[in-house]
RNA sequence: GCCGAUGUGGCGGAAUUGGCAGACGCACAUGACUCAAAAUCAUGCGGGAAACCAUGUGGGUUCGAGUCCCACCAUCGGUACCA
C-alpha cells in the first residue's frame, strides 16, 4: 500500500477550500492569534522557493495555535502595483492590469498546491480600487496633519530614456534599460515627514519582540546622533554660520570650515567671494554628478576654498578659512562643519591633501602627545582634552558636556540631536501605482480629492511611456487631468504622479482584519479584536525600510485614533534566504533556479514543507539539495508504513511514555522558538525507534500524527481518517505531556578524570551523593585510574556530570 | 571603512545555553532481497595501531570551553563621506 501523494494532496486541500476549514471565525470571544506573512509581489516567474520557507514556518505556528483553541488569523494576499508589470506593458502593450490578473492567478494557484492553511475568504490586492481607495485615504489624512508635503528632490534621471529612474535601475551609474548616463534632476516631489516620529520610532522597540538584529538595524538606519550646533561668527559681519558636531570637545582643533555645495551661504555672499567663478564651477561639478560619482569619488577628497571670507572659532577667536566640497552633505546637521582634522578621519585627508593646519586637542589616555599625527585620533571613550583652556585634563565624554554648558550661556551654540533619517519621498512618476489623491488649484493650492469621490481610480491607457522630462504616463491623459477645485470651484488640475510600491504595504495588516469593509478601512471591533500582529514573519531585507514605513503609518493612524495600539507588529522574526545547489543566489542567469511546482510534482507538497523546515536553521541562509529532500520524502513514507505496525492499544507502551512525552515537550517547544529543523529531527528519531520494535501503539501513532500534521497536514490527515478516527486531526487539540514523564527513571552519568571523559555510570534519577559517590568508586577504569593519586576535588554536577580532579 | 551574521566530519547540520562533540539527514561502504539493476531493509561511517588528537587561528578564564573573555583570519549580507 504505497503513499499515492497526488491523490490525496488533491483531496484535502479540495475539502479545506469547499468547507474554509481554516478561515478565521467571527467570534470575537475566543482568545485569538494573529500570523502574518510579507504577501507577494506576483512577479512572472511565478513562486520562488524562497516564498515558502517563511509561509511554511508561520503556517505550522498557525495549525499549531488552531489545534491550542485559539482563533487564527493567517490571511494572504498580492503586492501587486510594481515596476515589472509596467515594464512588461511598455515593451509588449499589455495593460499591467492584465498581467498582474495572471500572474496573481498563478500564484495562488501555486500557494494553494502546497496545503497553506490560509484564509483565503481574506485575500487582498493592493491594485484593487476597493484596498487602494482606502491607501489614497490615508494619505490625505497625513496631507490633513501636515505629514504630507511637497518639495523638490533631486532623482535619477535617465538622459536616453528621459525617465525617472528608482535606486535599482541604475546601475553602475548608467541607466538599466539603455545604459545612457544617469543624472540628478531636480523634481518637485511629495514627500511623507516620517522624520517626526523618528525618536518614537527608537523609543517604542523597547516593547517589542523583534530578533536583536531587527531592532539593531532599525535604530541604525534612524541613526540617531547627540551633539551641538555652534555659531562661528563670519568675520566683518554680524552673521554668523551655523554647523553641527558630536564632538564639540574637539572646538578648540577646529581650524578651517567646510560648507557643502547646495548650501545656501554661497549665494548669500557672492558678492564678497574673491574667486567666484572657481567657487560656481565647483557647484556645478557637484551637481552634475550622481550619486554614485559621489560615492566612487570619494576616495578622493576635492575642494576650492572661498576666498575673501573668514569665519572666526568661537572659542579661540582665531580667524579661520571656508571651504567648499562635497564630502559635506546638504541633508544633514546644518550642511556646514567645523574641521577638525586631528580628530576625524575625513577633515584628516582633507587636510593632508590641502596642506591645511592640523591641531591636536586630544590625546589618548596614558599616552604622550605625538610630534605629527598619521592618523587622526577619534577615540572618544579613550580621550583626554589638551590645549583646550577651560576643558584640558577632562575626559572626552565631560569634555563634551562642560563645552555645550558654555556654549549655552555664551549664547554660541547649543545642544542638539540629528537623525540620518531622511523625509520619505512618497512620489512615482510611473502609472502602476496608486494615484495620489490631489488637485492644484491657483488660488487654494494643493487640495484633496473630497473623501466620499475615492477611490480616484487609475485612468485606463493605452500608451504607458514617460511624459516630457521624465513626468508620469499620466500628464499624457489632459481629460482626466482636468478637474475642478474642490474648495472654491474653479478650474483645476489633479496630481499626475503616483505611490510607490511601499505605500499599499504600509497598512495591509489592517485591512486582512475585517477586509470586505466599504465604510472604513477596517472596523472599530474587528481592530479592537485582532489588532496587533501577534507574529510577523519575512525577509531580512524588508526589515529596514517597509518595517520602518509600515510602524510610521501606524503610529500615525494611532495619533489621530484610528488604530488603539502604538506599534503594528508585537513580534517580528526573519527567515534565510534560500541560495542554489552551487551555494550562491538564484538567478536564472546562473541557471540555479528550483521551481516549486517541479519539487510538488516529484515530491508532494509534504515533502516539500518537510524539507525547507529540515534544511537547516530558520534564520540562516541555506543552499537546496536534491538529494536531501528525497531523504525528506522517504521518512515521509515511513510514517505511512508504520500503518503495518499498528496496535490498538489506546495508549502508550512503557517502552516509549518518556520518548513521547519528551517528544511533545521537544516538538512545542522547537514550534514556538522556530527550530523546525530539530523538530523534524525528533520526527525521524521516533519513526525510527517505532520501526526498530516493529510496533506502535494506537495512542502512540496518534500523537505523533497530531505533532507532525503542522509539518505535513495532507498525509497525516489522510492516515488519521485510514485508521478510522471520525474528526480531523486538524480539528483535534494540540497533544500535551507531564513534565514527571519525561524525566527518565535511570540516567547515565559520565565521569570524567580531570575534565576528560573515561567512564559512565548507571544511577536512579533519585540517588543521593553517596551513593553517586560510591558508585563511581566502584566503577573498574575510575579506581584503576586513581589509585595511588592524590584526588585534589570531587565535583558532582547532579544528574550532569561527575568530575575528579587528581594530581 | 562601518553595521549585522556565520565559521563544527566528504556535505546540510545537532549539542537542554559552561557539562558525554558530531543527534537527525544526505553521500559513501558492506551485506540481505534480486538473474541483474532500482527501490527497500540491516550494519558501519571525524582522524589515529594506540596513548590520544580534533569545533577558523593564537592567547586567557574554569574542575571542565563549540559555548564565556581578549586579539586576529576568512566568508556572506547590508550600507556608503551622516560631521
């Protein structure tokens, strides 16, 4: 009686499908657990391996909590507006509406082949006006505070296609598609003001379960910064400039300043710069290059010092020259700092290269000062202030304090803390995206299309390439462009640029809660029930910025009462990416590529989710192996065959109580802390155990099925109706285990002479010292061992370890 | 450079968190079944004749270190002058 995997896969998962076996129940009394997974992209390579390892993972935390009592929420849907599908439109003149149908067809149809238990009556699709309208009133809730606001930005901007380019088209500095340069173009830009809530942001991980390095990465690229704006006074005026530091004890080494090419200084004193012409052509050279020049020519320090003005350091009232280069940046601090090219490593060079004064005000601890510095000293846990008046002698950290104390009441500066965190630049000049919901009229400016007029559906179009200087596809549409003013009436034009992808994202955690709503985009009960997340699971790459966006709209929908709790995600967890048989990344370049319904056709879905939990650790990356799921799928066969070996004892043999008890501590416990891969292993273990004594009770193939089905829920569902049991398993609780039970009668304790290993001896669990003491006396190789030594130290480790220490 | 991770047999990996290193699986070898092969089942499987030696390298703490501390090396991922 061979497993026929096909047929019986087909069944269950037509049965679960017709009866929604596993959808979420609309009791709100029950205790419940939410599960979410980062839905998909439906790209046209359809699923990638990669999907399922997390799908599986939260799937068998999921049937694991049904089988607990809770009510589970574990919905699915698609991230559907996107680059690719626009692209593909450009190219070949299919509507991306299209594609995107197809493509989301295929997917589920590719999820549901491997038995999640998902609830599909949930599905959503950022594309459908019914989800978008609700992510086009979000953002004029956050246009309504002030959070939404426009300005120009610079963006890449291709010179052959005349597009706006994002990050990942750019490679190398030249434009994906064509490979025509790239440049900065200065485009007016709505942007989110997320900077706002950037220490909330810092402040409120303290309550969240999110792995270390989840936090680690969040607070890194907030990137919080304590430090001092100082005033230095420009000279023959009462003007002073205004710069940044976190190492104001290092002022007095301050002896040149450096403003960046954007700021605003430039223009202000044109008139009294001795060597304009040079100062403009450096500006212009700035700004000609992209970002990526930048970063390549870093390695290099430029820069033309603007003659005809000085600045004066506040402190030692020297006069000091002005810079200009573009190693200092517009977006941050204040765009201008004081060099310090003793104490950092990028005023050093400068400095080295421009034969600029270099004066040491630090020293390290319990070392001499040094003649001629090589490298700059920017220790600050390690320093001591010298030839710093008022500061020398004090450690950096006090020197710190007692220099902003003074810049405070000399009115020269004060405290002050930066974020590199930028504002979150919220247009897309691309069609595929959800149409940003505003109208500019002359006399009122900007305002939102009225509320009760949403969705502002996207306009049906035939030709999907750029407008005139990179605007969107949707300039183009001079009807649907044309509208009137909401406020006052008057003729006016709608916003022609688009969301980004990140945007229908931000908030679809929300809408699985209560999905079919047309009144609000989800309702008071279902939020004040469901809300948060219990458990979010997805890539280590969403885990900076759509983590970041995502609690951003959330504490904003929190501030102005729309949601009852401040953070969206209790506990955030990440899985490894999975790489190719060769060890590297997938690609189908690289001819790497494993297609799920190829492993489903040969192996079942079983097999499958059996093996991505048994690949190796859940957060680490792991490379497929043919070989190693076919292990998988044979132990998967020899569950089935201990059918052969079954008695109907109800309960457990003694041979095995304590291997099933621990089995059920050891399976919980490995769910609930992701260690699927040694869950599975205790699988194998048992099976294995079972074959060996060529039997297995009813009580005890009946547990093991139950702990096994999360992992492989189509044919252990199948052999649970095969021996005759009336319920699903599914529906069946979650099997539990006594603590005494698995605690063995008679344990092994190994003894060791001086740290190593020569004997082990039998004791009962409950053995006094004496007679653990005796025993290993009497033990043949101890006694030979030590006679005649002096034994120093006896250590007995109870129930561990027994240690003699002899000389 | 900085941030984060990882390093254990031929390979993927275990190790109750400081207590028998190599669980479990793959690959391999031998045997059984077979005319034969595949599948299946059984046995073995870090090195060494042994004493012993072995968890990237070198030190340290400890009765005892894969696990803790210090210094380094290598690989992978992220990021780019953040004052």
């Amino acid at each position: 009686m061979a497993y026929n995997f096909k047929e019986v896969e087909t069944k269950w998962q037509k049965k679960w499908e017709k009866e929604g076996t596993f959808n979420a129940k609309q009791d709100y009394t029950l205790p419940k657990w939410y599960g979410l997974v980062e839905f998909p992209y439906p790209s046209g390579q359809g699923l990638h391996v990669g999907h399922p390892r997390s799908y599986t993972a939260l799937d068998i935390i999921a049937r694991k909590k049904r089988m607990q009592g809770y009510n589970v929420l574990y919905p699915m849907g698609f991230d559907a507006f996107g680059l690719p599908a626009e692209n593909y439109a450009i190219k070949n003149h299919v509507h991306p509406k299209i594609t995107t149908e197809k493509n989301v067809n295929h997917f589920r149809d590719q999820l549901k082949s491997l038995g999640f238990s998902f609830d599909w009556s949930r599905e959503i699709n950022t594309t459908d006006p019914k989800y978008y309208k609700w992510t086009q009133w979000i953002f004029i809730q956050l246009f309504k505070k002030g959070l939404a606001y426009k300005t120009t930005m610079p963006i890449n901007f291709c010179t052959g296609c005349k597009v706006g380019l994002a990050n990942e088209e750019v490679v190398n500095g030249v434009c994906e598609r064509c490979g025509s340069p790239v440049v900065q173009k200065e485009k007016s830009q709505w942007m989110l003001k997320i900077t706002e809530y950037a220490q909330r942001l810092i402040d409120d991980l303290d309550d969240l379960e999110y792995l270390d390095k989840i936090k680690a990465q969040q607070k890194n690229w907030i990137g919080r910064s304590e430090g001092a704006e100082v005033k230095f006074k420009i000279k023959n005026t009462d003007d002073t400039l205004l710069i940044y530091t976190t190492r104001p004890d290092t002022l007095f080494g301050a002896t040149y300043m450096v403003v960046s090419p954007e700021h605003p200084f430039i223009k202000k004193y044109e008139s009294k710069i001795e060597n304009l012409n040079e100062v403009k052509e450096y500006q212009e050279k700035a700004a000609m290059k992209s970002d990526f020049e930048r970063a390549e020519l870093n390695k290099e320090k430029t820069g033309v010092e603007i003659k005809g003005i000085k600045a004066i350091n506040p402190l030692t009232n020297e006069e000091i020259p002005i810079w200009i280069s573009d190693y200092v940046l517009i977006t941050y601090g204040t765009g201008a700092i004081m060099a310090v090219p003793a104490h950092d490593t990028r005023d050093f060079e400068f400095a080295k290269k421009f034969n600029l004064p270099i004066k040491q005000v630090i020293k390290p601890k319990d070392e001499k000062i040094q003649e001629e510095l090589t490298e700059p000293f920017t220790d600050v846990e390690n320093g001591i202030a010298i030839n710093s008046e008022f500061l020398d002698g004090l450690e950096s950290k006090d020197a710190i304090k007692k220099v902003i104390e003074y810049l405070e009441e000399n009115k020269l500066g004060t405290k002050k803390v930066n974020y590199k965190l930028r504002d979150w630049v919220f247009s897309r000049q691309r069609y595929w995206g959800e149409p940003i919901p505003m109208i500019y009229c002359e006399d009122c400016g900007w305002v939102p299309v009225p509320e009760e007029e949403l969705p502002l559906k996207l306009p049906e179009i035939e030709d999907y390439e750029p407008g005139e200087n990179g605007e969107s596809p949707l300039a183009k549409q001079t009807e649907w462009i044309k509208t009137k003013c909401p406020h006052c009436g008057k003729e006016a034009k709608r916003e022609t640029d688009t969301m980004p992808q990140w945007a229908g994202s931000s908030w679809y955690y929300l809408r699985y809660m209560d999905p079919h709503n047309d009144k609000e985009f989800v309702s008071k009960e279902a939020l004040k029930y469901w809300n948060n997340v219990d458990w979010y699971n997805g890539g280590m790459e969403h885990t900076t910025l759509h983590l970041l966006y995502s609690r951003f709209w959330h504490k904003f929908l929190y501030d102005i009462h729309q949601v009852p709790t401040k953070e969206p995600y209790q506990k955030r967890t990440s899985h490894g990416m999975i790489l190719g048989g060769n060890g590297e990344k997938m690609s189908k370049s690289k001819g790497n590529v494993i297609n799920p319904d190829d492993i489903v056709k040969e192996f079942g879905a079983d097999s499958f989710r059996v093996y991505e939990m048994f690949m190796g650790p859940f957060d680490q990356t792991a490379p497929w192996s043919m070989e190693s799921i076919r292990g998988c799928s044979k132990f998967l066969d020899r569950v089935w065959q201990m059918q052969e070996i079954l008695t109907e004892e109800p309960g457990y043999s003694k041979e095995f109580e304590s291997m099933m008890h621990k089995a059920i501590k050891k399976v919980t416990n490995d769910i609930e802390e992701m260690k699927f891969n040694t869950a599975v292993a205790t699988f194998m273990t048992m099976v294995n155990e079972f074959t060996k004594a060529k039997k297995i009770t009813r009580g005890e193939y009946k547990t093991f099925l139950q702990l096994l089905n999360p992992f492989a829920p189509h044919m252990t569902e199948e052999i649970w109706s095969q021996i005759g049991e009336k319920i699903e398993i599914a529906k069946t609780p979650w099997p539990t285990y006594e603590e005494e039970k698995t605690i063995d009668e008679e344990i092994e304790i190994p003894v060791q002479i001086n740290g190593k290993l020569k004997a082990t001896i039998k004791a009962n669990k409950d053995a006094q010292r004496e007679e653990i003491d005796n025993a290993v006396e009497s033990n043949e190789t101890i006694s030979k061992l030590i006679e005649g030594k002096t034994i120093i130290k006896k250590i007995y480790v109870p129930g561990k370890i027994y240690n003699i220490v002899i000389k």
